[in-house]
C-alpha cells in the first residue's frame, strides 16, 4: 500500500480493515489483529493494516520506533502463537508527520487462520471469536485449485483411511481450545475440515494430504514416501556392515515418536572425570540437535513427486540425515541456515507440527542445534545443499 492509502485509511474511522495501537503494551491484542486480519471474514481481499502508534481517534501517540520495536512486531509471524504463518510486513513509516510502526496483513490462502487455537475475526471495528457459523464460512473460503499441495485432496483416499481416534484424542486438543470445543459442538466432518484434514467443499469429505499425514491409518500406502529410513552402519562408509535398519512410518504422531525412540537408543554414553572424584556423563550427540534436524527433514522435505524418505545413515563417526527437495521460496544455497532466513513449503504441516508441540518457534531448529553441538563438544553443523536433497551432517565428539 502506498503512504497515501495508508494516510487516509488511518484517517479514516476504525473498521475491519484497520485497527490502531499507542504502543505494544498489550501484545495479546496485537496478535489477535493480525490473526483477525488474515481470516479476512468481510471477504475484502485486502490487507488488513495495524498501526502501532497511533491513538483510537488516528492522532499520533508519540511513539518512538525503535528497530527492537519493529523486530518484536516481525517475530510475532513466525513465533508459533499464530497458525498458519500469516504473510505480513512490518515497516516504519511516517504519515501525517508521525512515526509508527506499520503492520500490513496478507488474507490467508487457507483460513480460518488460529491465535493459540481460536479463530480471530474483525466485526467492523470490534475483534470477536468466530462462531461455528463463522468458521464454516472461513473453512468454505479455500478452493482447490489455489492450494498448497499439503491441504490439496486426495482422490484416492477416504474419511475411513483417517484414525478419527486418534484424532479426537491427540490432534484435535492439542489444536484448538478446550472451551472452544466444547462451544461450538461440530461433527467431526466439520472438526476435520477447520483444521484441513478433509476439504471443506465437496458434498462429500476427501482427506488432503495433511490429513492424511497427521492422522492416516497408513500414510506412506496413500504417499509411499511418508517415511523415514533408519540405517546403522559398522564402519564410516555405506558399504560396511549394518547393525541396525528400519523403515519407520505412521501417522505424524506416531512417525515422529518412534524415529526419536531409535535415535536415542543408539545414542552412546561416556563417563568422564572433570574434577578429581566427580562423574559426568556425555553423550556422542546430543538428543536435542538430532531431534531438531530430524523434524525440519520430516518437515521442510517434498512430499510432491517423490518416493523418496527421509533418511538418516548413522556412521562411526557421523549421523547424515536427508531430507528429500532443496531449498524453497526466499531459502537458497547461499544463505541457507542463516539467522532469519526460512520459509515452508509444507505451511500447513508446520502448523501441525508447532499444535503437536514438535515445534515451539519456527525458524530455530538449526540455530538450536549447532548451540547444542557445540555445548556437547562436537565438530560444527555442516549442510551439502543441492537440488533436490539438503544432507545435515553431524560429527561425532573426538
């Protein structure tokens, strides 16, 4: 938007396309605006903006913007509070003679768009919960055709190919909230179809691929490469003897449980003395970098004309792990692992990995895992990034 229609819409009275703030006092809010703002319930196909800095009459609060201020307001995208990522800048401007902070809001491709598990709309001025009404109108918005390939149908599949158990048991609560559930008393069509599991529009419910992924029976019999391919070798190359191997695969939940289990049971102990009589034990890696690197490979992988898994060949002295697609969106070689630099070519898994608690910030495995290597005492992170593969590899501690 241009500085001119950013002036009059702030000049403009307060509506469900704006919302103004004297500062961050009430971060809640801020987050609730912008999850409201990319619901886009009105159907404007516009963005929402956020002025922060600015009084409820559009007159200027005095407020000094700061490059902290803008930081704070640009990780509140991508801390794991709002799901999907909603797409939105953050600008300092001055309009009017006054200096604030600009927060312009993108309608999201697949709504309804949740602030720790509740749906945000704008009701002209007012910021509300949606109603199950609400949300059917939210879900109803997305259409196929536009869609990322994690939340496009699957022809082949069925709401009978869905563990709706496990669904109402693990996924459901860990996704929305408790009172939230209880208001709104859906069926379960409509409970899979808010949260993307089945599409919204056919008069009969198909499982997408996020569906089908987070909470099928037997995923990899629907995408043959929703697995992971676990080797041990004897030895430093792929040609030595193998101690150990197996093809883990399930539901989400399950995959991601199980994978973990195996990884640590191979871990190995040393005890070591650091002062006279005293013990400590170390690991030869430790738990959380391989969980880290493991998850972003389950997550960040292509699932899109492909039956490859995700492997991981764990060597004498090194644990490769390979995650099937290259490098997406705003993400290069050259500035792959970089702080800040990431973007998701499964959206919508990531937000059912972050709902699972399998993610607590997008956008930190990495820098997570070369803290906790080099904590342990190991050789740094290395990465090969081609195009069709990015290939972590950690070292041993010597």
């Amino acid at each position: 938007m241009t500085d001119a229609e950013l002036e009059r819409l702030l000049a403009d009275v307060e509506s469900d396309q704006s919302e103004r703030k004297q500062s961050l006092a009430d971060r809640d809010k801020i987050r609730e605006a912008i999850c409201a703002f990319a619901n886009d319930l009105p159907n404007h196909a516009a963005p929402g903006v956020l002025y922060i800095g600015a009084k409820d009459d559009g007159s200027c609060a005095g407020l000094a913007v700061t490059d902290e201020l803008l930081r704070t307001l640009a990780d509140m995208r991508s801390d794991g509070n709002i799901v999907p990522i909603p797409s939105m800048t953050v600008q300092k401007k001055v309009l009017n003679r006054c200096e604030m902070a600009v927060v312009t809001v993108e309608p999201s491709d697949a709504p309804p768009v949740r602030y720790r598990g509740r749906t945000c709309i704008r009701v002209g001025p007012r910021r509300a919960y949606a109603t199950p009404e609400e949300e059917r109108r939210l879900t109803e918005k997305r259409r196929a055709r536009d869609l990322p390939f994690d939340i496009r149908p699957m022809p082949v599949a069925t709401t009978a190919d869905l563990d709706i158990d496990l669904f109402r048991r693990t996924y459901l609560p860990a996704s929305v909230a408790p009172e939230i559930i209880e208001e709104n008393r859906r069926s379960v069509e409509q409970q899979l179809a808010s949260l993307r599991l089945v599409t919204a529009e056919a008069a009969q419910s198909v499982p997408t691929v996020l569906g089908v992924l987070v909470i099928g029976k037997d995923p990899q019999a629907l995408l043959p490469g929703a697995y992971v391919q676990f080797i041990r070798f004897d030895g430093t190359e792929l040609t030595d003897p193998v101690r150990d191997a197996e093809a883990i695969g399930g539901p989400l939940p399950e995959l991601i449980r199980m994978v973990e289990e195996k990884l640590e049971a191979h871990i190995e102990t040393s005890r070591e003395f650091v002062s006279g009589p005293i013990e400590t034990a170390q690991p030869s890696y430790p738990v959380v970098a391989i969980q880290q690197l493991t998850r972003n490979a389950i997550l960040h992988r292509t699932y899109e004309g492909t039956n490859a898994p995700v492997r991981i060949n764990w060597f004498s002295d090194r644990i490769e792990i390979l995650s099937p697609g290259g490098p997406y969106g705003q993400v290069t070689r050259a500035n792959f692992g970089g702080p800040g630099v990431t973007d998701y070519r499964n959206l919508h898994l990531a937000e059912a990995m972050r709902n699972l608690g399998y993610v607590q910030k997008f956008g930190v495995g990495i820098a997570l895992s070369r803290k906790e290597l080099e904590k342990n005492g190991n050789p740094p992170l290395e990465f090969k990034i081609e195009d069709t593969y990015v290939l972590a590899i950690l070292r041993g501690r010597t």
